[in-house]
DNA sequence: GCAGATTCTGGGAACGTTTCCGGAAACGTC
DNA sequence: GACGTTTCCGGAAACGTTCCCAGAATCTGC
C-alpha cells in the first residue's frame, strides 16, 4: 500500500516515467500490454508504478482511445421493482466486461427521456440502454435518430427508422393463458386495468385478451388504458366496479396498477376471490404473499437486464442490430376463482 | 434540427471556429457565456453551432475543468427497493444541479465495495454515495483513507478517519416505540430477526431494543442477525419457533427478511397477530396491504436519497463533512394484538 | 487629438494519455 | 564485417477543450 505522503498531486504517467527514468510512451506500453517491452523495462516501469501508487487516468484514456466503457440506462423510475431488477441484471452482466452505468430517471416524462439520450451522447458513452417513457415523443425520436451509438431497447417498439437492438417480452402468451384460464373459469366479462397505450406491454396485453375474446364470443373484455401507477389502478377499479355490467374478473397491468386495485378492493370490502378474480403482472413479494396468492403473469425481470446488456455488448463487439424475445408465463393462484 | 448528411464525424470546436470565422478561444468563450464577448460574436458563433449541430465534448471538458460532474453510488443490490428509493431520490436531487450518477452493485460483497470505488476513483468522479455492504472490510477503509473525493455514508458508521459526510436513520426511536407498544399489548419476549451486525441499522435496532427491555427486567429480547434476505428471515423465523420459550412478537429487520418470516409463518400455518405478532422495517406495499396490514418502523427512503445528495452537493461547494439524521417513526397495525 | 482605461480577440500552452514513426541496439547470416 | 531482421525505445503529434496572456480595437475625458 502505498501511502501519500509528501505527494499532494496524483502521480501521472509523466511522474513514472521520470521515477523509472525512461520515456513516457515506454511506460504506456507496460501497462497497455503492449509487446515491444523487455522484461527489465517491464520490471523498473512496474516498480516505479508500485511506488508512487499510480493508476491511469480514465478520463484521458477515453479521450485519447474513444471508448468510454460506459452505458447509460434511461428508466422512468428506478424504484419501481420491475426496473431495479433489470437495471441490476443488466449492471452486473455490463460491470463483468469493464463496463460502468449511467443511471438517469426520466420519471416518466418523455421530455426527460430525450434530454438524457442527449446529455449521454454527449457525456460519450458507448451505448445506450432505454427503457423509454413514451414510443411516440417526437423529441426522443428525433434525438435518437442522429445517434450512431449502439441503442438496446427494454420492451419498446420504435420506427425502424431507429436501428436499435431491442430485448421485448413475449406478452402475449401469458396474458393468453390467464384469460384462457378464467374463461375456463366461468368468467364472461374480463377487465383489464394498464398503462399507457403508446407503451408496448400494454398494447402488446390488451391484443391478447382481445384476440381471446374474439375466440369466444360470449366473452366480453373491458380495458381501461391510463399510467402505471397505483392511482390509476385505484380509480380505474372504482369506474369498473361501479359501471354498467362489472367485470367478475381484473387483470392488473403491472405492480403499481396492482396497489391500487386492491386498495380500491380492499376500500370497498371486497374479497378475492369470491367476489372478484385477480390477475397481476409480474410478481412482487405482495403477489406471493397476498391472501390468497395473486394469479400473476410473470417474466423474468434480471433475465431481461442481462439480455439487454448481452446485446449491447454484442453490438459493442461489431454485431449487428438483434431483437430478443423472452417468454412470459402464467402462474395460476388461489386469486382467480369461478364467478360468484 | 440539423441533419449530420456530408459529416461523417462529429463538429468540435475548431470547426465551429472556422465556420464561424473566429478563433476557438472565442468560440468556447462564448460557449461558457464569458463576460468579454461582443454581441456580433456571439450571434456569428452560435450561428455556426447551431448549423453544425455542435455540443461540447463532455471528456475534453471534464478532463480539462478537473471535473467530471459525476458522481458514483455504491450500493448493495439496487433491486431492493429501499435502495432503489435511495437511488431515485439521489439521483433526481444530483440530476438538477447538472450532476450524473454511476452506479455500482457490491451484490452484498465487500470485496466489490472496494473494487468499485477505486474504479471510481479512477473514473475521477467527483463524490461518492456509499451504502456499504460491511463497515470493516480492511481493503474497503484502506481503499477510502486515501481518498480526497468527498463521500457521503448511507447509514453507515466508519472511523472517524475517513471524513465522510453522512446521512444517518435515527433508527432507534422508532424501534423503542414499537417495542413499547409491545410491551404494552403484554408481550414478555420479543423475538428480532436482523442483518449483519456490522451494520449500523441491525446494531441501532438491537441497541434500542434492549434498552427497552432493561427498562422492563419482566421482558426479555432474542436477536438473532444473520443477513438482510428472505433467506436468513425465514430460518431465523423457524429457530425462535422451535427454540425453547419461543417470542410471541417478532420484530423483521428489513423488506426481505419480512419476506422469510411470512413464510415461514405461512408454512406453519400461524397466523398474526392471534398466534404471534409482527413487526416490520421499512415501509413496502406488502406491508400495507397484507391482511392484517403489518406495523412498520417506517421512515422516508426518498428523503434519503435526497439528503444525501444535498449533503454531496454541500461538500462540492466547499462544505466541511457534516451528519445529517432523518428520524423513524413506528406506524402501528394490526399485526399486533396480545399475545396468545 | 492624445493618454489611459476598457472591451474584445487570437495564439498557444496546458490537461494525461495513446500511438505512429524513426532510429538505435542486438542478432543472425553469408 | 557488411547487411537485413527483429526487438526495443524515445520523441512528438494527436484527442477536444479551457484559460492565461498579450495585443488590437474601441472608448473616455480632457
């Protein structure tokens, strides 16, 4: 260990070379590994590094190399579970190769979405990872359409004007199978509780139910599109509840939606499921532990975060743009029940 | 919105000079909004940038200012959502003032603590946010003596060698409430399952627990720390069980540790608060909308977040170290009754 | 119309690296 | 011992900014 006594200045590589008594480029290719270095070279550059306890400055290296080994993550909001889960997948797989994240919270405003892709870009980082507050912003569309830098998309459907790699879940066949399995239960009139319609999980959930219903006539679905927020979840419940011809069965469209459904349940003394059934999406402690278990259709969140940060580095390397499709499933719960 | 059509690389400064005319003295005077710059110039160079599309490179600026407005935030697992809440606060404080937030995940090991922030302070981030995964790890406090970047502690304590800022959870009037309103419901032993005892949360909350306890020789305290997972909580939650006199309260130290012990509760059928009381750390959806809603020792994550970026923010401006402490609060429910 | 103050501008040295290039030294070959 | 290779090393030009410094231009007061 080396102890910083008198030295008040970091040492540079100017100050190692000068220490080892050879030229400044001799000490650069020590430590780059170069080949054209003697094994006593090697041993007086190392020494004097050991002594003066000198580590090379990143900030130069990337200016001079043009690699920053850094990607910047734009989420709308890194405290929701679902996202700290892929943020974590995708760090740890990113931080494995060398790589640093960038982590900006656009808070679920598109007009933040396009300042941080831009304030990336310019911090010159080698890649971006999006999971974007909006498909249809025209500001981000037009900041990301410039880039030249390698963009990994978190379930989002872009123009293809964008030329983004893109890792989406499989909606579809989960949301399939819960309706499926309350049809089977009795169930005639389904309402779906989501997010923003320009997001695709929502577009991508609400296609399902539908192509379902329209396998059975005698099905009805009523969908209810608005944010991902519990507030939604609660109000959008309240409307269904009280409105015409009320759905025997809900699906929550997300983790947030799905507090504030049962806030509203549990305001209005429901219980599940023998007076309502319940679906969720993606688990959380609440869906496991929830009396009875919430029915839930689930992915798995820190896969997704590895596979986008998989093909990130992919296209670090020289691959070409590649969308990556990973399942979701539906675990039945003691949450769906046939119709009272 | 300027399309990059002939230009293949991207304008820097001197070609924004030469467009315009001036030098590139002028040019980053005007940029920096220099007082010694005349209107003409101004326009003819802003002109200039706003054809070319130009935006300062953040490496040349960083390298050359000594300041690369980043700062880093070591934490344990972001996917845990009181960091995650942490991490949302911090980063949308660090946001406003201009300020970008690496982040690194330790994955709970403090061989990585290390590791991340020599890495940071390779990357020459100018302060950094640590929630560390041990507070004795060697090769973590040598990695910080040295250091001249300002940190700030989340809840954490570290010799007074390192002077680092902290912000600290007064952990221990909320415990000593909800230990009172145990004792109080008539419970003579209470069972706590906790982290690693190097940390300050599980040692804060021990402390006020058995501080309670010594002011009632009648009651008697069992901790058992471990880690902060479902794991470790639902083993701890079987040991006090079946141990001799088991706890008819139980205190869990942490989201997931409430995790484990609702499971195991589940798996032996108990059920709260007749056959044994609960009490929670940190406020999640699953504590509030289990049945019996779960009493908490809550406190404000986001506020957290924030304060410990304000904190970062001070000592950038030249503030000394300083600590800050957010209080706890015991938030009641009816997850405790008398016990059986 | 001139001295001195003020406002503005350009040149160029830094920041700390990497890497190209040319040359010196060592080596083997005839 | 001359010569071509190979191995190793140092000099210096970049990378894209900021900022000090000196000098030019303009202004002010008389």
């Amino acid at each position: 260990m080396t102890v910083g006594l008198g030295r008040s200045q970091r040492a540079g590589i100017r100050q190692v070379a000068d220490r080892a008594g050879v030229s400044v480029s001799s000490v650069s290719r020590v430590l780059t590994s170069h080949p054209d270095v003697s094994a006593r070279m090697r041993k007086r550059v190392l020494e004097a590094v050991e002594q003066l306890g000198y580590e090379p400055d990143w900030l130069a290296q990337s200016m001079r190399r043009g690699a920053t080994l850094t990607v910047g993550f734009v989420v709308g909001d890194i405290s929701n579970p679902l996202f700290a889960q892929i943020a974590l997948g995708a760090e740890v797989s990113l931080q494995r190769e060398g790589y640093s994240m960038l982590l900006a919270n656009s808070q679920n405003q598109p007009v933040l979405d396009a300042r941080h892709i831009r304030l990336f870009q310019q911090r010159r980082v080698d890649g971006l990872l999006l999971s974007l507050a909006s498909e249809n912003h025209t500001e981000t569309l037009e900041a990301l359409a410039g880039l030249e830098t390698p963009i990994v998309l978190i379930d989002r459907d872009l123009p293809p004007a964008v030329a983004a790699s893109a890792v989406l879940s499989d909606h579809q066949s989960g949301m399939r199978a819960a309706a499926a399995s309350l049809i089977e239960l009795g169930h005639r009139r389904i309402g779906m509780i989501t997010g923003s319609i320009d997001l695709r999980p929502s577009r991508e959930r609400e296609a399902a139910l539908r192509a379902v219903c329209a396998e059975h006539p005698e099905v009805g679905a009523v969908v209810r599109p608005g944010s991902f927020t519990a507030a939604h979840g609660a109000a959008a419940t309240a409307e269904l509840l009280d409105g015409a011809d009320p759905p025997t069965a809900l699906v929550a469209g997300g983790n947030q939606i799905l507090i504030g459904v049962l806030r509203e349940l549990r305001a209005r003394g429901l219980s599940v499921p023998s007076d309502i059934s319940l679906v969720s999406c993606d688990e959380v402690p609440l869906s496991e532990l929830y009396d009875p278990p919430i029915a839930t259709i689930v992915r798995d969140p820190f896969r997704i975060g590895q596979r986008a940060a998989e093909l990130l580095l992919g296209r670090l390397r020289g691959d070409q743009p590649h969308h990556a499709v990973l399942p979701s499933m539906f675990a039945p719960g003691r949450s769906c029940g046939p119709p009272r």
